[in-house]
C-alpha cells in the first residue's frame, strides 16, 4: 500500500500537468466539485474550469514552473512558485504566484490563486 501524497507532490504533479499543456490531465488533480478562484474570478466545477486552463495553454504554449515554498496544514497548503510563461509569439511573461489549496482525496477541492494578472 502507499502512503498518501503530499500537498507538494499534489502540487508538484499537477504543475507537471500544466507544463505539458494537458488540459485533462490538469482536470484530473481537481476534485469534480472544486473550486477555483483567481484575480479575474471564481470558477466552479471541472468543467468552468477548464474554461481558465484551455485559453491560457493556446496563448502561452510553454510554461516552467518551481516551487519555492509550502508550508501544509492538515488538509490546507500554501505553495509559493515562480513561473515562465512563452507566449505563441515568443515573448516571455515571468510570473510569481502562491496558491493556498484545499484537498480531498488527493485533489484540490479549493484552490485561490494570487498572482499579478497584469505580468500576463
């Protein structure tokens, strides 16, 4: 049997998701339930959603990520990062961000992220 995975392994994995641009596999690290809420508003369920994830990975078809810190609190976690992301025409937006989630069963259920919508 394994051990449950980490917030940051959660994170880790998910963020792995994105990098490549999978959109479903990005969708399945939220539970069908979730919540996720950014500076440009709150999105409910898998499916408003992908409505974030799908625009984002067309402009900006390349994406490194690190995370530089979490500090986890029973099933609460904050997950501080540094992003770059390449847009379709080459330019890069560099991005710092923290995520504070909530997880059930090993996927976020809420998740609100704090970044500068404007670096985009």
């Amino acid at each position: 049997m394994s051990s449950p995975m980490t917030p940051r392994q959660i994170a880790q994995s998910y963020w792995d998701a994105e990098m490549r641009r999978d959109t479903d596999a990005v969708l399945e690290h939220f539970h069908p339930d979730a919540v996720l809420e950014t500076p440009n508003g709150v999105l409910r369920g898998r499916d408003e959603i992908r409505t974030f994830y799908a625009p984002m990975f067309e402009e900006y078809p390349t994406l490194a990520v690190r995370i530089v810190r979490d500090i986890t609190n029973g099933d609460w976690a904050m997950l501080e990062y540094d992003a770059v992301l390449t847009r379709a025409d080459g330019k890069v937006a560099p991005l710092q961000g923290c995520n504070v989630v909530n997880f059930r069963d090993e996927m976020f259920y809420y998740l609100r992220g704090y970044f500068d919508p404007s670096a985009l």
